[in-house]
C-alpha cells in the first residue's frame, strides 16, 4: 500500500464515511469458504485468504439479512478468486477453459438454463457462476433487478476482455478509457446492484434507471477504485499491471508526485460530487417527476450506497489482498 497517499485521501475535504460490519460476518464468511471449497474454486489459497476475502461482504452491505449476504458474499467471492485467476498469470499461460469462460460468461447467464448448465461442466469458475445465477434467479424475482445485473455483468465481461487484451499487447490505457475499464472489470458495478436488494420495498425501474441514481452510483464507484488503486499499488510491478497512477505518468508524461496529486484531485472531486447528489437527491428527482415514496426509496438507497463505500475503505484497510506475503497464489 502507498501508505502515505493513502493518509492524503483520509485528509482530503470530503465527509467522513460511516464503517459498519454485519453482526453475521463471520458466520457467513465461514460458509462462503465452504461453498467455494466444495465447488473447487479456493485450490491454492489457505483458508485465512478465502476468509478475508469472504468478509468483503459483511462489510460492504452490513445491513443485509442473513441469507442475502450469504448470497451477495459468494458472488463477490467468486469475483476475487475469478480476478486473482486471470491476473496472477501471464495472459499466455491461461487454460483455454478460462479464455473460453470469459468469451461465453453472457451465455452462462442467459435465458437458456440447459445450454449454461452443459457450457458450466467446463471448469470449477464456470460451474461457480452458473450456479450462483440460478440460486440468484430463485432467490430475488425482481425483473427489473436482473436486467440491471445482467446489463452491468456484461459490461464486466467485456472490459475484462479489454484488460487482457490491454496485457496481451503491453498496451497502457489512457486516463479516459481506464477507469471505464477499472470501474467494470473490477465488479464493483455489479456488487453495486446489489443494493437495491436491500430496500425495505422493491423501487420501481423509473426510480432505479434514473440518471440521477446513475451517476450517483457511478461516482461512488470511482471513488472506490480510485482508493483501490492506491492500496493496491506497487511500484515494482510489471508493466501489465495498469493502475491510475501508472497511467497519469504514462499519459502526462508527469513525475509520480504530480501523478499523485492529480489521482487526489479526481477522487476528491468524484467524492464530493456523491456527497452533493446525496444533499439534493429530493429536489433532483422531484424536477423529474418523482413522488414522494420514490424519493424515501432514493434516500435510502442513498444511505446503503454510502455504507458500502465506507465499507470498501474499511475492508480496504485491512485486508491482506493488497500484501505481497499474503498467502494466496501469486503470479510468477
């Protein structure tokens, strides 16, 4: 971790995030490290690694009930391990399995439940994400939820495909197209759909497409990967290895201190902009034909999305992913 730009983002001039834990974390990480052991996605990793990755959950939607976090922590679980997969490897040495995979993801979740079933027999991963869906689909009926979580694991799939096309080729993505890649291979688009999941009633579609919702959503998401970035970075790492950082020298031609105080910049403004949108969320969707039960709904929302930032930070401190000792599999 940049311990030291790290203490800058904690002192910029944003509000202070709220940091709870679910009083069910340990119970349900326990049981996600089982359920990953079983479907044979953990191979390599002790059982202290699939733990921390598993609390994820408990952190970032601490007000969810039990068997909603279970769930929500097996996706995001899944995502890890299937995110250490494809990086801590050259791309060249990846199984076909995998390649295959992340070409046919869409199909793994589509409409056609005997096909993903047949295309799921391929590889640990792939058994993972089709089961996860079908539990998904027994589990939460929304209509409008599932087109917004297939929407946004499409965009997953296909700038996962650009991330390794982007290491393939030794290319660095520029300041405008990398965080469109970080904010949607990183799943953090996904595990932001989740939230709605949790309101105390269903939103309607109007509420949950709003623009305003949006880019709300959108800006908090920044924000997360911004400060991703920063825990995660390593100076020594390869040139595969894309990050903020990387890309304002890269692009800028700046020196690395310029690079950092322009990363602050964006992530201090992306931050404000969550804070100014949740200030004036009920103006902003009454001038678009919003009542006043859509608008609690939207407060609400408002409410979880700021948890599960504040959780990100607090997961983000702790975690041992961001550790080069860590004991999970590394890339050679």
């Amino acid at each position: 971790m940049n311990e030291e730009l790290f203490a800058r983002l904690l002192a910029a001039d944003v509000p202070d995030l709220t940091v709870q834990i679910s009083p069910h974390v340990d119970a349900i990480a326990s049981s996600a490290h089982g359920w990953a052991r079983e479907v044979g996605i953990a191979e390599g990793y002790t059982t202290r690694a699939i733990l921390d990755y598993a609390t994820y959950g408990g952190h970032t939607y601490p007000t969810a009930d039990p068997d909603d976090l279970l769930l929500i922590s097996q996706w995001t679980l899944l995502f890890f391990l299937w995110d250490d997969h494809l990086d801590n490897q050259p791309v060249s040495a990846l199984p076909a399995e995998s390649r295959q995979l992340l070409d046919e993801l869409d199909r793994l979740l589509g409409p056609d439940r005997h096909q993903a079933r047949t295309l799921a027999k391929r590889s640990p991963h792939a058994q993972a994400f089709c089961s996860l869906w079908d539990l998904s689909l027994r589990q939460w009926s929304s209509i409008g939820w599932r087109r917004r979580f297939l929407a946004a694991m499409r965009l997953y799939q296909e700038c996962q495909q650009w991330e390794l096309h982007n290491r393939r080729h030794g290319l660095m993505p520029d300041p405008l197209s990398y965080p469109l890649i970080k904010g949607h291979s990183s799943f953090s688009t996904v595990a932001r759909t989740f939230l709605e999941l949790l309101l105390p009633q269903p939103a309607p579609d109007s509420l949950m497409d709003s623009h305003v919702l949006r880019v709300m959503s959108a800006a908090a998401g920044d924000v997360a990967d911004l400060a991703a970035d920063v825990v995660s970075f390593d100076p020594t790492a390869g040139a595969d290895d894309a990050n903020m950082l990387t890309v304002l020298e890269n692009a800028l031609a700046s020196t690395p201190q310029q690079a950092q105080d322009v990363l602050v910049a964006l992530w201090t403004a992306r931050f404000q902009l969550v804070d100014r949108l949740r200030d004036t969320l009920p103006g902003l969707l009454t001038d678009t034909g919003h009542g006043p039960q859509n608008i609690t709904q939207a407060l609400t929302w408002a409410d979880l999305l700021l948890l599960w930032l504040g959780g990100n930070y607090g997961w983000g401190a702790t975690t041992a992913r961001y550790d080069a000792r860590a004991t999970r599999p590394h890339r050679p």
